[in-house]
C-alpha cells in the first residue's frame, strides 16, 4: 500500500475509512491519482518518451510477466480481475521465445513415445 507523508486525520469530513489507515504509523493511504502522478514522476527519466508510466502500464507489464512466466489465462484473469479471457489478449503478449516453447510443446511428434 502507497502511504501518505503525513498522519491521516482522525476527526472531520476528510476522516479516512479505517481499512485506508496504516495501524503501525497511522498514515493514511495515498489517493489513485497521487499515487499515479508520484509513479510517473518517478520514472520519467526512464520512459523513452520522458512521460513517465502510469499504473495501468505497471500492471498489464505485470500481467505480460506472469503470461512469459508460464500462468495460465484462467489465472491471469483471476489476478487482473478482467471480466473475460479475450480482454486479456490486447495486454499480454507473449513474444517469439513463449510462441515456440508452446508450439514445441503441443508438436504432436513431441508427444509421440519412442517405442
């Protein structure tokens, strides 16, 4: 969890759920958009294009890993939360390395036992 610099407030209308505080420092967990922007700002100097990355980028570039790693879609979907299996294709893209390991595999020559 990205947490804040300072102490959540415990009294007012900007009173955080208790779930968005930290029990040990008692600081509050940081918003979307702040984490976001303190993501960004962060890797700008390694972003080709000096923009930095978003979260979302940080998360499908996850999902790209564990695809490479070996997960199956089912689990996939099951860490991204995506609704349908087809939405995961446009982020997971396996490479040419993944592509032939897994036509090697599925070679039915492969499967055959020398007898």
């Amino acid at each position: 969890m990205f947490l804040a610099d300072r102490r959540a407030p415990t009294s007012g209308a900007r009173t955080p759920a208790a779930g968005d505080i930290c029990p040990l420092t008692r600081r509050g967990r940081l918003s979307y958009p702040r984490a976001e922007y303190l993501f960004k700002t962060a890797t700008a100097k390694l972003d080709p294009h000096r923009q930095g990355w978003t979260l979302h980028q940080l998360r499908h570039s996850a999902l790209q890993h564990l695809a490479q790693a070996g997960r199956t879609a089912p689990e996939l979907q099951a860490k991204s939360r995506h609704q349908h299996l087809a939405s995961l294709g446009r982020y997971v893209r396996l490479g040419e390395e993944a592509s032939a390991r897994i036509t090697a595999e599925a070679d039915p020559a492969q499967l055959r036992r020398p007898r």
